[in-house]
C-alpha cells in the first residue's frame, strides 16, 4: 500500500510538468532530459523508485497475484485527493470504482495462492515478455507518425514489463541469484524509462482520462495474470478452483480503469491541466485540446 501511494504522488509530481514540456520533444530521449532538470519531476520520479523498491520487497512476501491488485488501491488515495484539493464531486460511478477495487482486492487477499519464486513455464515467460516488448518499442519505431493511442498501448506495455521484471528480480534476490537479479532489473528499468517516455508523451496529446485507464488496468491485470500463468502461482487448490482469484483481479483492473477515467482522478494525473480548460470554457474561451 506504501508502494501504491509512493507510485501515484510521483506520478502526479511528474505529469505537473510534463504537461508544460515542448511537444516537439514526445517520444525522445530528450524529453526525459529536459524533465530532469526540473526538481519537481526529479522529486516524483525518486517517488516512484521507491514504490519499486517497495513493490520488490512485496514481490518476496506476497504472491504478484495480489500484490498488483493491491497496487490500485493508490488510486483510491487519488479520488481523495481530488475530492480535498480540487473539490471535485464524488460521483456514483467513483463509488462504484472504488467498490470493484476494493472487492477484487479483498477477492485476491482472501484466496490468492502461496507465493512461488520459481517460473513454472520458461516457455510461456518467453511468450509473455516478447509481445510486451514489442508492443513497449513500438511507438518508438516511425516517431513522426506513431498516435497517441499507439503511445498509451506501448505505455501500458512497458509498465506492465516492468512491474514483471520487478518479480523476476525479487525472485533473483531471494535465491541468491544476484547477476540474474541485475539482469532482470536492467530490463524493469528500460521497460520502465520506455513506458514513461510514451506515457508523458501521451498526456501532451490526450486527456489524462483516456491515458490513465488503459495504463492502470495493464499495470493490475497482466502481472496478476501472469501469476498463475508463468509463476507457478497454483490457483487449484484456492476457491472455485481460482475463480475467486480471477474475479478478483478482474474487479480491481476494470474499478481501476474506471477511476483513471474519473474527472477528479485524471484532473490530478494531468497536473490540472484538465480543471484549468474546465475554467477557461466557462469564462467563454477556447482551449485547445491536448
């Protein structure tokens, strides 16, 4: 839960100044460059290496079939925020989000599977973490042409290899394996400066409320899913057969992206920027888009 909360305050630290960054500089090294001379984004960006630390340290006490789930609970922290800084109205369906979250949590707590260390399918590793690499370089390929939406999937992508190889390397380190370890963390960290480059790019284009769902639910249910799947995370001997699990993860991936998607939530993704083009149209302006 420290993890979820350290992951969201850096996030939000981070997208108060990408917003401001050239629009020309999307999707290249030289966006993350110019971000990092400015404290504030240098601030969230420590912020969020430590919820990975955070999150490491989870991966050897827990199953990643819960520890992801648990992660969307900092969005929950989010709406609160919103509702105490912004005064945005908590809707009927940010009580609901929280609802799903909630209950996919509490689902997951409930009956996820022992925790293992070991990949049980080197196989279905390999077929996990290509088509997530692939997808995560994507929007790098043709620069000039890539589409937001085609930024927002490599995001997604790449969080969601990253948050993978932050399992493969709490494994590592837990039998020793040091040099696997630093490998894996190698990984987690391109994966990791790949999803942030195209996600900070996305949100000069897009609405945080069409950024942030597809982001949040990638990050919950593809390392949840890949608890049983590659891990070995045996879900035969938990309720209904790891029904109960599986609705869990599935509660708490669609309650995230439906929170990502609320005003108040996103207003705080984006740094403002949404809350300040609320204001300009009411005094009878035009804003332009993102």
């Amino acid at each position: 839960m420290v993890a979820a909360a350290c992951y969201e305050a850096g996030y939000v630290l981070q997208a108060l100044e990408a917003r401001d960054a050239p629009a020309g500089a999307a999707l290249r090294a030289s966006l993350l460059r110019g971000l990092a001379r400015r404290p504030r984004w240098l601030g969230g960006t420590l912020l969020s290496l430590a919820g990975a630390g955070l999150q490491i340290v989870a991966l050897t006490l827990a199953p990643v079939s819960l520890v992801q789930p648990v992660l969307a609970l900092g969005l929950v922290a989010l709406l609160a925020l919103a509702r105490v800084v912004l005064g945005e109205r908590v809707g009927r369906r940010d009580v609901l989000a929280v609802g799903l979250i909630v209950a996919g949590v509490v689902a997951v707590g409930a009956t996820a599977p022992d925790r293992s260390s070991a990949v049980a399918s080197p196989a279905a590793l390999a077929a996990l973490l290509l088509p997530l690499a692939v997808l995560a370089i994507a929007p790098y390929a043709r620069r000039r042409v890539t589409r937001a939406g085609l930024a927002v999937a490599g995001a997604g992508a790449g969080d969601a290899l990253g948050a993978i190889g932050l399992k493969l390397v709490s494994d590592a380190v837990a039998d020793g394996r040091w040099a696997a370890g630093v490998a894996w963390a190698v990984m987690a960290a391109l994966a990791g400066a790949a999803a942030l480059t195209a996600e900070m790019s996305a949100l000069q284009r897009l609405a945080a409320t069409r950024v942030a769902p597809v982001i949040v639910a990638a990050q919950v249910v593809v390392p949840a899913l890949a608890g049983p799947l590659v891990f070995g995370e045996a879900l035969g001997g938990t309720p209904l057969g790891g029904a109960m699990v599986l609705a869990g993860i599935a509660l708490a991936g669609a309650g995230a992206a439906a929170l990502g998607a609320s005003p108040g939530v996103s207003d705080l993704l984006l740094g403002g920027a949404q809350s300040e083009a609320r204001a300009h149209d009411a005094g009878g302006g035009r804003q332009r888009r993102l």
